[in-house]
C-alpha cells in the first residue's frame, strides 16, 4: 500500500501559520466576502490582496472545483503571534504524473524584507518532499526577481531552463530533487 499524497490543512512554522484555503472560502474572496475567510483563517484579509491575486484565485477555485485537492494550491501566511496575514503560498497544482510540483508565493509589500518568504517555501516544500508523491519541485522567477533568485539559491534550486510565461513573461525555471527515502 502507497503511503497519502497529502498535505495538511495547516502547517505551521516558529512564526507563521500555513492555513490550505478550500473552495468555498477562495469563493467567498473573489466576491468580496470576508466572513468565511475571517472565520477560517481567524484573521481578515489586507483590502489590496483580492484584486491584486484575483487571476490566481480564479484559477485556484477552478483547479479545486475540478478535483484538485484544495491542500496543495493557496494558503494564507498568517502571523502566529499577533496575527496577520502577511501573504499566501502554495503550490500551482498537485504533483503531476512524474511527481513534479511549483511552488508559487507572494509577501504583501509591507512584510516584505522579513524573512516570511523563505519561511513559507522552506516549510511548504520540506513537508511536499516528506511525500513519496514528490519527486522534485520547481520555480519559476523573473529574472528581474533579485529577491526570488536568491531565496531559490538559499533553498539548492538549481537553474534547469527559462520559459515565456503568457502573463508574467520570460521566467528562469529552477528545480531541487526530493531526498531519496522518504514518505511511505
């Protein structure tokens, strides 16, 4: 019997707390609704965060509503000690058929600079390659994204080719293999 290839609902970190977001929450958003996410996620949500996300959340939803599991594509990053939400995480769909995933990750611009980032890849990757489903995960940056191509770096991504993104352009493509006997 092959071990779950799941993640969970949360996941936490020494300052955060990964929150998975389910359909019917990520619905409520893309309307304007705060309710079910304050209760969800105990938090509300920055005002700037919707409409600066909306292309992903609309994505995620259909993603979700077509069977994808909901603990693999967007989570809330929320500060465990006065909480606030500070961005979101995720992966851009569940393993594909050779065990590959990208991870995908926005920090609202005034958290920026304070290690949240790092903090929500490191912990959303580590837990995915803990997964006998997993093989390797991917990123794709902008080359631009000083940033991004550092913490990629950081975290023994290497640079494996580049691609033209349809909204975000020319991206470098970066993957790191799982470690070997791990998961089930």
């Amino acid at each position: 019997m092959s071990a779950p290839c799941e993640l969970d609902d949360v996941l936490l970190t020494p300052r955060l707390a990964l929150i998975a977001l389910p359909g019917p929450i990520i619905e409520d958003v893309i309307r304007d609704g705060r309710q079910a996410f304050r209760e969800h996620v105990g938090v509300d949500y920055p005002p700037e965060w919707p409409s600066e996300s909306s292309h992903v959340l609309g994505l995620r939803r259909d993603q979700i509503r077509e069977g994808t599991d909901h603990r693999w594509l967007i989570r809330a990053a929320v500060t465990r000690s006065q909480p606030v939400m500070v961005g979101r995480v995720g992966f851009h769909a569940a393993p594909d058929a050779d065990g590959v995933i990208e991870i995908g990750y926005e920090i609202h611009a005034g958290h920026r600079r304070q290690g949240y980032g790092l903090e929500c890849a490191t912990q959303l990757i580590h837990s995915a390659e803990q997964l006998a489903c997993v093989s390797a995960v991917r990123a794709s940056i902008a080359p631009d994204n000083e940033p991004s191509l550092r913490m990629a770096e950081r975290l023994g991504f290497r640079r494996i080719g580049e691609q033209i993104d349809e909204i975000d352009g020319l991206e470098y493509v970066f993957e790191r293999r799982a470690p070997p006997g791990r998961g089930g």
